[in-house]
C-alpha cells in the first residue's frame, strides 16, 4: 500500500518525493544525452567503445550486465569536474558506498559505510538509518535497499555534492520514493536520465523555433 495512505504522520514529516507527472516520476529530470550506438558495443564488450576502458568491475549479480546507465552517468559528472562514488560497496579504489543500504554492512562498520560517516558524521547518518529502516519495513517488508545510484561531489572553492539516481527505461520504485525524502534532509537526490542525444537535440531545435516565434 502506498505510504502516503500507510503512514500519513510520515508524509507530513518528510514529503513524498517523486510526485511528478506520473506518482513513479519525479517533477523534474535531469538529462544526460548518449549514444545508443555506445550501448550496443558496450554490452558486446567492444574495445571501440568510449566507455570501454571504464567498464563496470563487477560481473555477478545485478551487475551482470555491465551497468552500462551507471557508466555513462558516472563518466558525465566525472567530465564535469566532480569526483563520483557508486552505491557498490566492493567497488576497488574506495569508489563504493554504503548509505541506507545493507544493514549488516552497516552494522559490522564496512569501509563503504564508514565513508559515508566520515562525510555526513555518524550520529547524524545513524539517526537517518533508524527512521529509514522503519520506513522501508512498512513499505516493502524489508530494510535493504533505498540508496541512490551515485554520490557525486566536488572539494575546493565551488564544493557541492548530492546524490544521483540513475534512470534509462525504468521509474522510482515504492523504496526510492519512500526513502528519498529522508536523504535529502542530508544532501539533495536528483534523477538522472539517460536520453538518446538525437532526442535531446531535437528538443533544442523545437525550443529555439519557439522562442524564435515569440521574439
């Protein structure tokens, strides 16, 4: 059942995020434009892909495929300047996190985990922890899960750092909209969404014919 209906006092405590359009979108979406060319290669494990070098490491699980969204996403922010954690916590050369995310890692005090407290201070993402576990279990049974995609942020005179959730054909599951409001007490939570770049240059054509209209 919906937790708007569920647990209303959390509703008003936190929002709902992800009320946009659709009850799984969110209001707004940022784009980032690729190649569907770039996937195909990508999944073939084609060296003439640009993102062949920076393949996802990890083969098993839902990683199986190769996280092609999660590669395009990470090496966009990268470009941009900013340096870009993933939700995996055995990713190698510390690039992995853990937030809300596997309980027991949590628990035992992973280094992924530990990260996150180095950054955010314990006590203050503990807390977040205790009301998210709560929420997860009334929405979907169970405490795993809820994390967004990425952590990206940037040191030095124009630090800002927020967490991405990663979209390409899917939507917000129930966990993400339930979870969402919570971590943005911490940090801001952006949808990032794949997004042919034909697609986005057409969209730039349409909207300089319509200011041309109305100039």
């Amino acid at each position: 059942m919906d937790l708007v209906k569920r647990k209303p006092h959390l509703v008003a405590a936190f929002g709902v995020w992800g009320r946009g359009p659709s009850p799984e979108a969110p209001s707004t979406e940022y784009r980032i434009p690729y190649d569907p060319r770039q996937e195909v290669l990508y999944r073939r494990g084609d060296p003439s892909c640009i993102y062949h070098a920076v393949r996802w490491p990890i083969g098993r699980g839902r990683s199986r495929h190769g996280e092609f969204p999660l590669v395009v996403a990470r090496e966009h922010f990268r470009s941009l300047g900013y340096t870009v954690l993933a939700s995996e916590p055995n990713l190698p050369n510390d690039e992995g996190f853990i937030l809300l995310a596997y309980p027991g890692k949590r628990r035992a005090g992973d280094p992924a985990y530990r990260r996150m407290e180095s950054i955010f201070g314990a006590r203050k993402l503990g807390n977040l922890n205790v009301i998210a576990d709560q929420v997860k279990r009334w929405t979907t049974g169970n405490p795993g899960g809820g994390d967004p995609d990425l952590f990206v942020y940037r040191k030095g005179p124009s630090a800002k750092r927020f967490f991405v959730e990663v979209k390409h054909h899917d939507q917000l599951t129930t966990k993400q909209r339930a979870t969402f409001p919570l971590i943005e007490k911490l940090c801001p939570v952006i949808v990032a969404r794949l997004v042919p770049a034909e697609a986005v240059a057409d969209d730039r054509r349409r909207e300089r014919g319509v200011r041309k209209a109305l100039a």
